[in-house]
C-alpha cells in the first residue's frame, strides 16, 4: 500500500496562490487601528478634563463649608479671591478688631491676610487651561459669622465645560453640572 504526502503538486489550486497578507492590507489594517487608538484617546483626554472642573467644583464646597465654620469660630470674616489660575481664602487679621485706639498704634497692616496653611491654602485650578468664574450675587464672596452667607451661586468654566454651584436655603452647597 503505498503512501503518499500531499505536497504544493497535489494541493488545490485556490490554496496554492494564498501565501498571507499583502504589505497594502496591513498598512490599511494598521491605519484603522490608528485612527481608532487616537480617537479613544483623545475622549479619554476630554472626560479627564472635565472631571477635574468638576473635582474642583466638588472640592470648593467643601472649603466653602470650612471656610463658614471658620468665620463662625473666629468671629473674622473669611474671604474667597479668585483669578483664572487658581484661588485662595484670606481673614482678616486679628489687629483690625482691636479697638480703634489700639490698632493705630500697632503696625499698619493689610486689610486681609492670605491664609497660608491649611486646608484654606492657596490653590491652582486643576484644568490646563484658565478657568472663568461668575459669582452671583457680585462681590458676596465673603463668608461671615452669620449662619448663611457667601455668595448664592458661583459659575465655573474652562471653555470647554460650566459647572455652577449652588447654595442652598440652608447654606449647603451643591455642585450642578
């Protein structure tokens, strides 16, 4: 009984001519892949930006929280100041509650200290880009002794997203995308 092993003679003439991929159908198959890795990319790149407007938007009610209680404990008003780069808390400094007699004879000082330490400290924007902010009602970014105070709503936007907060009848803030 003779055996034999089928070889490229004895093979089908449709599977002789398939070798593998030509060069052009991997080039195109490696440019699709591309296309697709930059576009996730590039969403992934957007959803970090916008969660870091809203990080910040989640963190600043907390330090407005603070930044109350503060004021309540110390009887000095607390002042939020802000710029396109970041922000910070300031209090008046202790001299100005002096009697009128005794603060002009101590040193001249500013009209409010940056805090400097603490979770009230100076911080940056997390967005790469500068961030616009809108404070209604204009000016009310003091918070005082008074159970409610500080401003009703503050608008955060990096050009990309808005993000507002929102104080509440109780004083609590809440962050609305």
């Amino acid at each position: 009984m003779p055996t034999s092993v089928p070889g490229p003679a004895d093979a089908p003439p449709d599977a002789a001519n398939q070798r593998g991929f030509s060069l052009l159908e991997v080039l195109v198959v490696l440019a699709i892949i591309g296309i697709v890795t930059g576009t996730a990319g590039l969403s992934i790149r957007a959803a970090r930006e916008e969660q870091s407007l809203h990080t910040d938007a989640q963190r600043l009610v907390r330090l407005f929280a603070l930044a109350q209680a503060h004021a309540r404990n110390s009887g000095r008003p607390v002042v939020w100041e802000f710029t396109a780069h970041g922000y910070h808390f300031s209090q008046t400094p202790s001299a100005l509650l002096k009697p009128a007699k005794l603060a002009r004879l101590s040193a001249p000082q500013r009209e409010y200290d940056i805090v400097t330490s603490g979770p009230l400290r100076m911080r940056t924007w997390s967005p790469a880009q500068a961030v616009q902010v809108k404070v209604d009602p204009p000016a009310s970014n003091v918070f005082e002794g008074e159970w409610v105070s500080g401003p009703r709503s503050v608008e955060l936007n990096d050009g990309f997203e808005t993000v507002r907060l929102l104080r509440s009848g109780n004083g609590h803030y809440e962050v609305q995308p």
